[in-house]
C-alpha cells in the first residue's frame, strides 16, 4: 500500500501539530469504521484484527514504528495519547462483533435445531402378516361366525389317533398316501406317550386326529375347526411342501345331513373366494368319510372359462371332506344311529395360492420382503 499514512513518518505527511495529529487519527479511525462495515463475517473479524492488531505488520504496530517512536518531543505526548485511544477503540468494537458473530451463530443453531412440529414424521417399515397366518385368521373368522370354536393338538402323534381311529388301519392302502415321518427311539428309552401301545410315534400326517381326540373328550353338538402344520415326506416342489398347514372341521350333531354339509360348504368358499365364486361336489374317497367328496370351485383365474391353471375344465380342485364315516363313531364311543355329521380338511398353503394367484409355494418360506411386502 504506497498510499498508506501509517508507512510514513509524521514529517512527509505534513503533520507538525497536535491538531494534524488529531486529524490523521480521526482519519485512520474512519478507515476501520468503513471497514469494520463492510466486513461482517466470522472469518472477516479474524482478517480484520490480524489487519489492525497484528503483532508484526499491524496498522497500530506501524502507527507505533513510524508515527510514535520517530516523533519530535513536542507530538510524543499526542500521538502516545491518540494511539492509546485509537487501540481502546478498536479492540473494543471488535470485541462487540466478535460477540455478535457468536449470537448470530447460536441463534442459526437454535433455528436449525427448532422442531417442526408440522414436518411429516419418520415412517418405520411395518411388517407384514404373513399371507398363511392371514389366510388362517381369515377362515378362523369366517368358522367363528358359523358357531365353531377353534382348537389344537398335538403334532407329534400316534398312529392310533393319526390312523388306526381315522379308520386307517395298518396296511391299508390309504397310509401310502400320507408318507410318514416316524421318530426314531433311542435304545432302552421310556415307553411311547399315551395310546402308543409301544409304536414309535409320529409328525402327523393331516389334522384329521384330532377329530379323534375332540369327539373321545367331548359330547355333542361337537363343531371345530382345527388350524396347524402337519408333515409328510413329500418331495418340496411348486404345490407340495414337507411341512405344510391345514385346517380340519368337524361337526357332529343328532341331526346333521348331507345338506347343512354342502350349505357350509357352498358358504366358507363364497365367504373365502368371493361372491362370483361357485362350487361343486365331486365323488372322492377317504377312509374316515363316508360319503367322501373333493370340494371344487368354478377356477378364481378365469372364472371358469377354461385356462392354464384349470387345465381348460373351468374347475379346481379345493379340499377333500364328506360324511363322518360311522366307523370312527366307534372309535369314541358316539352312537351312530343317533348322531351324524361332517368333517373336512383344507390345505392353507393351497387356497392360499388360489386366492392371491401364488405359483410357487415355496415362495411361503423364503421370507423374501419383497414377496411378503405384497400382503401388506
Ligand atoms: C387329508 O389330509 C384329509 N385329512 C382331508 C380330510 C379331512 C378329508 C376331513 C375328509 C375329511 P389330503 O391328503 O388330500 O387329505 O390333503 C388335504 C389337502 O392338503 C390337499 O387338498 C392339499 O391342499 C394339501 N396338501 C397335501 N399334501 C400337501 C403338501 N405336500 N404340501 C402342501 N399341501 C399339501
């Protein structure tokens, strides 16, 4: 800076008298006014104080240098007296601005940190119910509503209640079917669970034995529904897996027929499936019925047009139920001459993939969010 006073002694600035000094204060005192003005920031206040107070290069250092110390007797005593205010001065306005960048910075934080009351919250992603467990809950209400109650059993079971009562006795062709999972019993164990006679138990084929146990504890009207997993060695492919989950029901009465079982039936899948919905009985064969049916509904896909999925018959097949075959009366002590009523077993997985069109049922036990997510 060539043009700056403070480079230069007293003399060649044409100051010779306590008044010229005064002025040339004045001046100076100006120059950091206009510049305190115009330099607001917090990084400004440090160029600025390095600028006027700096130890080396300072303008109150040159001032000191080349005003004081070089001055005639005569200034000394008003140039000492000026500078010592002109400091006073400037050390006190930086210290006010130092004081309102800090306010300032405190106030941006306190707005930055202000809640919002009227922001949109975070969403947490919910899980989902499973689509089984809806498919469960769904057919539970739907039983509820009719006056059945809800039971369950056991899964480890014995043959007696998983066949032989069902009216399966050893040998009999219908055990092939049911690809049995038996436990295994280690040497010089205890002997089997009650009614085991000494058989090795079993994961229970379908939720059928519990018909069994329901009628030997319970008198009638008997009316349940029996939600659970069963097991069967099957191969795991798109409709089959090796742990699977039906829902049995059963009701025994005095006075049950053929036609209160078609009538809940026609009921449970238009409830389930929807209004459009129609259904059919076809002849079918289970030891513990009598007569046996397959339940059929008009196919959910093409509204029974006839496509890939029905094979082109416009029907699919649902579940298997019928008449509760005299037989297993026997097996409880119920008095079949008296008492009548119908029993039917759904398979979980498999309404499930016809109501929400699943063409994999494995898809169930992969826990795939995105597949799940799809239920929400
Ligand atoms: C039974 O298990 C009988 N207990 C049903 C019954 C109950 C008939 C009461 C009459 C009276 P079935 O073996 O057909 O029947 O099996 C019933 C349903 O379980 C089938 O319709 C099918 O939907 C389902 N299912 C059978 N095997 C598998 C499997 N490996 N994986 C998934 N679902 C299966």
């Amino acid at each position: 800076m060539t043009n700056d006073p403070t480079a230069k002694p007293l003399a060649e600035l044409g100051v010779a008298d306590a008044q010229g000094v005064a002025r040339l204060f004045a001046d100076v005192k100006n120059q950091f006014t206009s510049e305190l003005d115009v330099k607001q920031s917090a990084n400004d206040w440090e160029e600025l104080r390095g600028a006027w107070l700096g130890r080396k290069s300072g303008v109150l250092t040159r001032i000191t240098d080349n005003w004081l110390k070089p001055s005639p007797p005569e200034l000394k005593r008003a140039v000492g007296q000026a500078l010592n205010e002109l400091k006073a001065h400037v050390e006190a306005a930086l210290e006010t601005r130092r004081l309102a960048i800090e306010a300032a910075a405190d106030q941006a934080s306190l707005e930055r940190e202000r809640e919002d009351l009227s922001l949109p919250g975070v969403i947490r992603a919910l899980g989902t119910r499973h689509p089984l467990r809806q498919t469960f809950e769904e057919i539970e209400k739907i039983f509820l509503s009719l006056g059945y109650s809800v039971v369950a059993g056991p899964e480890m079971e014995t043959p007696y209640y998983n066949f032989e009562a069902l009216n399966i006795p050893e040998h009999h062709p219908a055990r092939d079917n049911m690809d049995t999972f038996y436990m295994s019993t280690p040497p010089g164990a205890a002997p089997f669970a009650e009614g085991a006679q000494g058989k090795p138990l079993l994961l229970r084929t379908h939720t059928s034995p519990m018909q069994v146990r329901t009628m030997e504890k319970q008198q009638p009207p008997v009316r349940i529904i029996v939600p659970g997993k069963v097991y069967r060695r099957d191969n795991p492919d798109a409709t089959h897996g090796f742990i699977f989950h039906q829902i049995e029901g059963l009701a025994v009465d005095t006075d049950i027929t053929f036609c209160d079982f078609a009538g809940t039936v026609e009921y449970f899948v238009r409830e389930f499936l929807g209004p459009k919905v129609k259904t059919r009985l076809r002849p079918s064969y289970f030891p513990f019925t009598e007569p046996s049916v397959e339940v059929d509904a008009t196919c959910v896909f093409c509204g029974g047009k006839g496509c890939n999925v029905c094979k082109q018959s416009g029907w699919i097949e649902l579940f298997g139920a019928g008449m509760v075959d005299p037989a297993v009366y026997g097996f409880v002590n119920y008095d079949p001459k008296r008492l009548s009523g119908f029993a039917f077993g759904l398979g979980v997985e498999r309404l499930t993939q016809l109501k929400y069109n699943v063409n994999d049922l494995q898809l169930y036990y992969q826990n795939d969010v995105r597949f799940l997510r799809q239920f929400a």
